[in-house]
C-alpha cells in the first residue's frame, strides 16, 4: 500500500508545468450536504493545497445527478472542469437515463473513499429495530415512505432492494441529494432514508433521528454498538457508496495522472484517513487511472445484468 502511495506522489509531479493556471471546477450533480458533497469537497481540498490554485466545488442538483453529468459532459476537455461523482453515475449509464454512453463520455480519473449507509428513522415512529421496522411496514402497506437521493440513485435502488427482501410496501420520495431527504425525515414529512454518517450522525446524536443499523459488511468505527442490516434479520442486505473523480474524454492524460496522485496521495494522509474513519469512511486502494478505469468498466458490465 506504502508503494502505491509513493507511485502515487511521483506521479502528481508529471504535471504540464502551466497546469493549473486557472481555477478548476469540479461539478456534482446534487445540492450541498451529504457524502458526495463532502467527499468531493475533500477532494477539491487537496488539490487546492497541492497546487495553489482555486478549486470550486459547483452544485447542480437535478435529474439524478444527469444535470450535473450533462455539463461535464459538454465541457472542454482541458482539465479545468472535472465531475465528482458517487456509484449514481454508473446506475444513470446503466439505466439509460444520460443521453450517451458514460463510459465514453467520462474518463475516470480516481476513486476517493467508500462509506456505508445508517438507516434512520424519524423518532416518532414507533420502531427501535429493523425487525420492528419491517413489522411496522408490514402491518401499514403503503403507509410509510421512504426518502432517496434521486430516483436511480443508490439510495433508491437500495431501498427498492431492501423492500424486495423484506416483502415491505414502503413509498418512494426522491429528492435531490441526501441532505434534503434528512431535513425531511427531522421533520416528519416522510419517516426514513438511507443516509451517511456525515449527514446523520449528529442528528442521531441530538435525537432528532433515531438510527438502526449500518448497510455495511461490518459494524462501524463511529458508532460501535450500532448493528448491521444484515444481522438485523435481513442477511445479505449490504450497500455502500463510493465517491470519485472524472474528467470529460479526451482530457491530457499527464493531467489527469498528475490529479490521480494528488487525490491518492492526499485521502491515504495519515490524518485525513483519520478524519474519514470518524465518518465511517475509508479511501479506495490506490489505483492508476487505468485500473480505475478497467474497474469502472467490470463493475458496469455486472450492474448491467442485474438492473
């Protein structure tokens, strides 16, 4: 890990020598607040410290994420305008929402971090448990709703897939990212989402939401006694989301390796990985933009033959 890290550092250096001249901005396709916000923000971040250069992060809520995408997709290829994005783009592609291929479109620049989901309930609803959820779900079909982070996003398709495997009928409410869906479920206008740790967990602290258990494989760092959705009594349910970076196709590859080994470098500092862990996040593995591109397209032949 220690090695590719290095690489990683050897590799920003390449950089054209009048690169970046001018601000860079990096679009996401959600309105502020959530992971992908924060994420993306980090990101922008290190870049900034890096290069000693303007890096704004541009919210552009809308469509699932595709507005956001449609305007990376159209810019300039010259590194100046970059798109951070969760596993939605990959669902958009698959589920032809965007107009064109986004595996042409894009070129994959470098994975951030990955981090589980809490589900989280408005506390007046009278349920401690998952089981006592299902329960409660299964006894007023339809009567609950569910909020997500757009429609096709992960959010919706794991609810969807959650509703599947408990015989539950929740209603859908998108929104247009994570922080709207939990300003909603504080208020009572709809009873639960899927949410990260950076957006809910002080809620859950406060008592203003009242969180259940973690998507994840395994219990998580922040809130230890928090069991999984998977020993809740629905094995096997797992999800988690993952944050990364792309450019438009055509971007000069010493541009892009040069940000690949700024983003690797930056999220596997020792205290940024401390930072994340308090999130219940933790980087990707370092990855050239070649094998995060040979991930990107394995991962999309298989989302294929499920959706």
């Amino acid at each position: 890990m220690l090695a590719l890290v290095v690489a990683a550092a050897a590799q920003a250096q390449e950089k054209p020598a009048d690169y970046p001249k001018k601000p860079i901005r990096v679009v996401i396709g959600i309105a502020a607040g959530g992971g992908l916000d924060a994420m993306t923000r980090l990101g922008a971040r290190k870049l900034a410290e890096r290069w000693g250069q303007s890096v704004i992060v541009d919210n552009r809520p809308g469509g699932g994420t595709v507005l956001g995408m449609d305007l990376v997709a159209q810019a300039q290829p010259d590194g100046y305008t970059l798109l951070g994005a969760s596993d939605t783009l990959m669902l958009n592609g698959v589920l032809k929402r965007a107009r064109y291929d986004v595996r042409k479109t894009f070129l994959p620049i470098a994975q951030l971090t990955t981090q589980p989901y809490m589900l989280v309930v408005n506390p007046s609803l009278p349920v401690k448990s998952v089981q006592e959820l299902i329960a409660h779900a299964r006894a007023k079909p339809g009567a609950l709703s569910y909020g997500s982070q757009g429609l096709g996003t992960t959010g919706h398709i794991g609810w969807e897939r959650f509703k599947l495997m408990t015989g539950t009928d929740i209603v859908h409410v998108p929104y247009k990212g994570a922080a709207p869906a939990v300003i909603d479920t504080i208020s009572g206008q709809i009873q639960m989402t899927f949410s990260n740790i950076v957006t809910s967990g002080a809620h859950v602290r406060s008592g203003r939401l009242r969180g259940l258990a973690i998507t994840g494989p395994r219990r998580g760092q922040v809130f230890p006694d928090m069991p999984t959705v998977s020993e809740s009594g629905v094995p096997g349910f797992e999800m988690s989301n993952s944050y990364a970076y792309f450019a438009p196709a055509g971007t000069p590859r010493a541009i892009v390796r040069a940000i690949n080994g700024v983003l690797i470098q930056g999220m596997h500092a020792p205290e940024t990985v401390k930072v994340l862990a308090a999130d219940g996040s933790e980087p990707v593995a370092p990855a050239t933009p070649e094998e995060f591109r040979a991930k990107f397209e394995r991962e999309y032949a298989a989302l294929e033959k499920v959706v």
